[in-house]
C-alpha cells in the first residue's frame, strides 16, 4: 500500500496535538494498536521534532516525492549518504527512508538500542529492516544479553529465530510472556518454552499461571512434571494438534489431568473433550470406556499406546470400538496392531468376522489362554499381560518385522 511506505507528509501535518498526532498515525497505519503505548513515550519527543523538521523540510517536499518510486524499484544497495550514518537510534530514524535504513543503520547499534528501538514508534517495514538488520549481525541467533531487553521487538521475530537462542533467565521469560499476552504469538511463546525447558530451565507457578493465558501450543515442550502444575482450565484449550509432539509420558500425565479437568461434563461430550487425550489413557482406563456406550474410531484407536492396547482382550477391543471395529481392518499393517493381533488366540479373532490373521494358532497354548478368558470375565487384574510364550511370540513378530 502506497500509504505505508510513503514518507510522512510533514507539511500537512501542521502543528497536531500529541492525541491527535497519535491517532492519525494510527489511522495511516504507522503506528499498531500495540505499540500505541510504548509509543506513547516517543511520541512525545516526536511531536515537537515534527514540528521542528516539518519547518526545516517542508521545502524538499517534491524531491522526496520523486524518490520514492526509485528507491522501491531499485533493489541495489545504496551507500549510506554522507552524515546520514546512525550514530544513535533516535527520532530521526523514523523519518529516514527505507533504503536509508538499509544503507546507514547497523545490527551492532540496534542491539545495544533496543530500549529505543521499542520506545519509538516506527513502522512495519521500518522495524522489518531492523529485524534484518540484527537477523545479519547475529546469524547464529540473539544472545541473551539482547533477548533479555528485547521487549517488544519479541512481537517480531519468528519461532524458527527463537529456536537459534540459549534461553536460562526465568525473569527473561517471565517479561517475554508479558508482552506476548494478546498478541497472537503463541507459536513464538512455544518455541521460547521450548529452548527455555529444554536448557533445563524450571517454571514457576506465576510462569504457569501466565502461560495459561495463551493458546497450549508449548504443552508438548513442558516436561511430564512441570504438566502435572499445568492449570486445568489449559485442557480446556487444548486442541488435538497442541498434543501432536508429545511422548507418550506426556501424555499420560495430560490424559490423567483432562480426566480431573472435563469432571463437569458427562457422556458423549466428555468423550469428545477426552478422545485427543487418549494417547495417554492406560488400559485400565481404556476398560472404564468397555463399560460405556462409548465407540473410539480407528484413528483414535491407533493413537493409543501398545502398552495400553496390548492387554486388552479381544472382547474388550471389540466394545472399545463398537460400531467402529470394521475399521481395525485397515490398520493392520500398524505394527502395534500387528503386535496386539499376535497375542490374541486366532479364534477370538476369527470371531470379529473381519479376517484377522497371524493370532496364536487354535489349540497353541490352551491352558495360558483359558486362564485368560476366566480372567477376563471377573474383576480386571490384566497388567501382566499374557504368558512368557506369548510374549515370545511377540518379540519374534518383532524382530522379523525390524530385520
Ligand atoms: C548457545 O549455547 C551453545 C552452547 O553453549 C553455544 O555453542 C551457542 O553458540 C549458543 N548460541 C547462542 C545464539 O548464543
Ligand atoms: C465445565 O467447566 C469448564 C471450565 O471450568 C467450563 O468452561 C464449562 O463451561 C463447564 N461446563 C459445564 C457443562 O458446566
Ligand atoms: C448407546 O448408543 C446408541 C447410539 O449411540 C443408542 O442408540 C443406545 O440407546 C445407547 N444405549 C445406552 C444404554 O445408552
């Protein structure tokens, strides 16, 4: 848009009030909503330079006119003219042209500057130069003497910049959460978890209790103990690509703090609210869902944990699915599901009328397997698993399918 890379056009502007200065950069789109307050500052130092450059410059008026469409043709790189070079980020920056910026500003001043990078209120493009800028002088990413006075400028870097750093401050993280809160930038707060957790940084509950107020896109970065402190209102929020990432002891410890956090809710909702937690569930919390007009689909069913899945009898996968069974039919090149196949007596399987094969041949085993089926009928003790054979049985699958 012509209006945003435009010079200001200072002799129009007479002698604006700080307000009405503010808004009308607002309204040109110079100025985000957002930086309104930082701005604030700097507008006040801006204002009267306005009305001192808009005196002295009022003159060159058409030649910055004629400038511009050449300076935003031309890609090659300008040297700096003389005694434009930035000594300081100041005002004055704001009324340089971007190839200006280009040619005169360099990453080592605005690294050191960075407060006054925030305090003044320049534009998009302006600051996108700037971000270039350091994004040249620091290639191997920001070190911490710059995130930790990074303030706003946070709002403009990209998570794939955030990972390059070393993040260890907790008060660094803390005053980057502040300025992120509203802004749309959950996956930046994720990658900043994520390089501060994975540094072996600690959360503490205020770092929680402001990390709740963003979209749980840094759930799959926090440690399984670090989950446990997540608030519960946070499951709430969590969409089922949030959990993509994580490990299956992540999730353990997200299944079991959703279950405490959907207690409000019953039936078929809370089935819907719980399916993207499932990876996490154990079998014994699978079995609860045996005993309720429940049906997993065979995506979710996949998503689950062999550990989980594997002791399951036939007859509890059979209810675990319902309508949903004839779908196993499609997984069965998933090893787990190979896996769990090779454990259940092929007559079991031959009994879900889906053409299940590679179970434990009829007549292999009686006695382990018909001390399973009792077993299954009364009170659930199905952690061991089946017997030492089967397992056997299993590995040898395994080993077959990995070599
Ligand atoms: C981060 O720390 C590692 C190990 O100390 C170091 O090699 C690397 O240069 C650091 N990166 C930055 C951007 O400071
Ligand atoms: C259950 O609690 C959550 C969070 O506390 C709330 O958002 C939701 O509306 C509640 N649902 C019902 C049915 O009460
Ligand atoms: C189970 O769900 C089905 C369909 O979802 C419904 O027709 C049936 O009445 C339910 N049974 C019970 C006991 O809730």
């Amino acid at each position: 848009m012509a209006l945003q890379t435009a010079p200001p056009r200072l002799g129009s502007w007479g002698t604006p009030a700080h307000g009405s200065l503010l808004l009308l950069l607002l309204c040109l789109g110079w100025v985000l909503p957002s930086r309104a307050q930082a701005a604030d500052v700097g507008l006040a130092l801006l204002s009267s330079s306005v009305q001192r450059t808009s005196r002295d410059l009022s003159w060159q008026q058409p030649e910055l006119t004629v400038l511009l469409p050449r300076a935003r043709r031309g890609t090659e790189k300008k040297a700096c003219p003389p005694g434009r070079e930035a000594q300081v980020v100041d005002e004055n920056l704001f009324f340089y042209e971007e190839w200006e910026l280009e040619a005169c500003v360099d990453g080592a001043l605005l690294a050191t500057q960075m407060r006054q990078v925030n305090l003044i209120p320049f534009t998009y493009q302006q600051l996108h130069i700037f971000k270039r800028k350091l994004d040249e002088f620091y290639p191997q990413g920001y070190p911490q003497s710059l995130i930790e006075r990074l303030s706003y400028f946070f709002l403009y870097v990209t998570p794939e910049d955030i990972h390059k750093w070393n993040v260890t401050s907790l008060d660094t993280v803390k005053s980057l959460l502040k300025v992120s809160q509203g802004r749309g930038v959950d996956a930046q707060v994720a990658a900043l978890i994520a390089r501060y957790v994975g540094g072996g940084g600690q959360l503490d509950k205020a770092a929680l209790d402001t990390l709740a107020t963003f979209r749980p896109a840094y759930l799959c970065f926090l440690r399984p103990e670090q989950l446990d402190s997540v608030q519960l209102s946070v499951l709430w929020m969590t969409t089922p690509q949030d959990l993509d990432a994580c490990s299956p002891p992540q999730m353990a410890v997200l299944y079991h703090k959703a279950h405490m956090a959907f207690q409000n809710v019953s039936g078929s909702e809370y089935f819907t609210r719980i399916k993207p937690f499932l990876g996490g569930a154990s079998t014994e919390d699978l079995r609860v869902f045996t005993s309720q007009n429940i049906s997993i689909d065979a995506a979710a069913f996949k998503k689950l944990t062999t550990e989980a899945v594997l002791s399951l009898t036939v007859a509890e996968v059979q209810k675990l699915l319902g309508p949903n069974l004839v779908g196993l039919k499609a997984e069965t090149g998933n090893m787990f599901l190979r896996d769990w196949i090779s454990r259940q007596s092929q007559e079991d399987l031959d009994r879900l009328g889906l053409g299940l094969v590679g179970g434990v041949p009829n007549g292999y085993l009686v006695l382990d397997l018909r001390g399973r089926e009792a077993s299954s009928g009364g009170p659930h003790r199905l952690g061991q698993g089946p017997g030492p054979v089967l397992t056997v049985t299993a590995s040898l699958l395994l080993v077959s399918v990995l070599s």
